[in-house]
C-alpha cells in the first residue's frame, strides 16, 4: 500500500478540491471574489497551522532551510494568485468550465517540471497531455 499512498492522498485531494469548486461556486453569487477568497483563506490558514501544530513536530518548524522558505514563500504568493483568479472566473463562469481549465494546470506543470526540475516527457505523457487538450476544449464549448 504504502507505493500507492501517494494515489490514495490524490484521489482525495481530488475530491476535496471538487467540494471546494462547488461550494465556492454556491457561496459567490453575490460576493466579491477577492473578498470570499481572503475569507476563504483565512479559513484554510487556522486550519492548516492548527493541524501543523497538532500532529507535527514543533522542532520540525525550525529545520527549514532559507532556500526551503524562499521557494514555499513562491508557492504561496502563486497559489494565492490562482486562488484569486479561480475564484473571479468561478463568479463569471460555469463551474465545470472554470474546474476543467484549472485543471489544464497538468499541462503547464509538465512542461515546468521538465524545465525546471529535469522530468522527463515521455510519449505516453505527451498523449496524455494531448488528450488532456482534447477534454478541455470539448468540455469547454
């Protein structure tokens, strides 16, 4: 099991991540996004340092590298961009749309991650990544 943990925490990620599109899309009808997306936020934050200070070490904190901070500092201003454009796409659009364009982050994570990190595109990814183009423009009209 523990070779396909990773599967099982992605496959939840995925479902969440489902829950989070829908009620985002039934909480914004008359919110502005950049409002409901800093409460949205400051919701995920208490969440997630309650968790971090509950399960994890606390000398775990003080381990990090300043190259490990700069590059999850990056993480976060980044998400929270995609997070503010999501939500602005979310109020406008339809929410399998917005989710399957979201989605087509696959696709820019492939190619960053060859560049930047060195992984390899292999042609059973470039398939997939060409059917992944596919979905998003049959879902998307």
């Amino acid at each position: 099991m523990s070779d396909y943990a990773w599967l099982v925490y992605a496959l939840l990620d995925a479902v969440f991540a489902a829950l989070a599109t829908i009620f985002a899309k039934m909480g914004l009808s008359k919110v502005d996004p950049v409002i409901a997306t800093g409460l949205r936020s400051v919701v995920m934050m208490v969440f997630t340092v309650s968790t971090m200070l509950l399960v994890r070490e606390k000398s775990l904190i003080y381990s990090l590298t300043s190259r490990e901070v700069l590059f999850i500092l990056l993480s976060g201003i980044a998400g929270a961009l995609s997070w503010l454009l999501y939500f602005v796409a979310l109020q406008q659009g339809k929410a399998v749309n917005v989710a399957i364009v979201d989605r087509s982050s696959v696709l820019f994570i492939m190619v960053l991650s060859a560049l930047l990190l060195g992984e390899e595109i292999t042609l059973k990814k470039a398939v997939a990544a060409l059917l992944v183009v596919a979905a998003l423009i049959l879902i998307s009209i």
